[in-house]
C-alpha cells in the first residue's frame, strides 16, 4: 500500500473507531490493537504501544468535553489514574516479558469477554 | 456512594481500581476502562455516567504512563498512532452526538458478534 493509502486508512479507521467507541462505551484500543495487528500487520507489542498513543490523546479530548458538561470529578479521575500509572508500567513489563503468541491468545480472550458481554447488554435493553 | 465506608478505606478502594485498570491497560494495551468502569460501579458506589467519566479521566496518566514504557522498549509506531488519533478524536466527539438509545440495542449485538468473530481471528489468523 502506498503511503498516503496506508495514511487515509489509519485516519479512517481511527474516525470509526472514535463513534464506535463514542457510541457504545467502550475503549477504542479494543478495535484498534486487533486492527494494528491483522491488518496494519504490526507485532502485538507494537500494537499495544501504538493503541495507549491513539487512546491518550482521545482520552484527553473526551474529558475536556465531559468537564465542559460538568460531568464527572477530573481531579479524582486523575488521582485514581496517578495509582494506576504504577499499575500499567508493571503491566507494560509484563507484556514485554511475554510471548507476542501468549499476548495474542489473552488478548482474544478479552475480545470475546466483551463480546459476549456487549450481546448480553442487548439482551438486557429491551 | 457508600456512607458507612470511612474516607480512607473509600480511596484504597479507588486506589486499587486504578491500580487493577492500569496493570490491565499496559498488559493489552487498551485503556483499561473494561476492568475500571465495572469495578467503580460495583465497588465505588458510582453510577454508571460518573464511572465512564472516571475511567475517561484515569486513562489519561495511565495511558501516558504506559506508552512511555513502551516507548522505551522501541514498540511505538509514532506516524502510524498519529495518523490513527486524529481519526479517533473527531470520531469519538460524532459517536457521542449520535449516541441514541433506539439503535443502542442492534448496535451492541452486532459490534459482541463482530469482536467474537475479531477474537478467533486473533487466535488463528497472521
């Protein structure tokens, strides 16, 4: 793919991504690390890394937009993120330590935990 | 929110959220609101609204923390992440317009057929 091709693509999905993610209430690294790897083609570990990179900057822009609606409690937010920064170093040396396969495999064990989770949501709204 | 739970045992609780999503976040690479939103909901005393909001929030130092881990690993495709994110900042502000109850319910059980179906490719695809 050309590299303005491969441009459009990332800024596309990307785009698709957001409203999902807008729409549905959940994150966009669940679409994003499946799309980076199967068809971006990049190793797990470079796909985790890209996502947090994509995922900080829209995390940003929706809490600004929350705040302006007087929504939530950003102070709290991000002393509860401040504890968990620790925890995603420890995390991000985990996945470092393993196996792009293994990775892949809890990975796609997630996916469908979601999965299901979203279907029975569906079940639920009636 | 709770009232019989003293302040400080109230902050261990969010300090362990943030602690659980961030170890979550920089193990998969997601921003960790799967594990955090459930957890502040049935845990924190929080609704659902304020808990997305939360997350939202936490993700932020969480996200960072984790994608300079990583970046330190050399795993992080910075043209790539960048061309993904303003996709996804503008996306995610048109997903959260669109947000409409009617089609919420086909929406989530089409997307938890959809990662079910990304799940088995993760396993057995590349």
């Amino acid at each position: 793919m050309s590299t303005l091709g491969l441009l459009v693509l990332l800024i596309a999905f990307g785009a698709a991504a957001g409203v999902l993610a807008g729409l549905l209430g959940v994150g966009g690294g669940i679409l994003l690390v499946p799309f980076l790897v199967l068809v971006v083609g990049m190793t797990q570990h470079e796909a985790e890394a890209t996502s947090l990179l994509v995922i900080l900057p829209t995390a940003i822009a929706a809490s600004v937009a929350l705040r302006r609606r007087n929504v939530g409690d950003l102070p709290t937010a991000l002393a509860v993120g401040l504890v968990g920064a620790v925890g995603a170093v420890a995390g991000v040396l985990l996945a470092l330590a393993l196996d792009a396969d293994v990775l892949r495999l809890v990975f796609a064990v997630l996916l469908a935990f979601v999965g299901v989770r979203l279907i029975g949501d569906a079940r639920a709204v009636r | 929110m709770d009232v019989a739970l003293s302040s400080r045992a109230y902050y261990g609780r969010l300090g362990a959220i943030g602690l659980a999503g961030g170890l979550f976040s920089g193990l998969l690479g997601v921003g960790g609101g799967v594990v955090m939103v459930p957890l502040l909901v049935l845990w924190g005393g929080y609704g659902q609204r304020d808990a997305h909001a939360v997350s939202l929030g936490a993700i932020i130092p969480i996200s960072a923390a984790g994608m300079i881990a990583f970046g330190a690993a050399g795993e992080v495709r910075l043209p790539e992440a960048l061309a993904l994110a303003v996709g996804s900042i503008v996306g995610a502000q048109a997903g959260a317009r669109l947000l409409a109850r009617a089609e919420e319910r086909k929406l989530k059980l089409a997307f938890g057929v959809f990662l079910l179906l990304v799940a088995v490719l993760m396993v057995v695809g590349r």
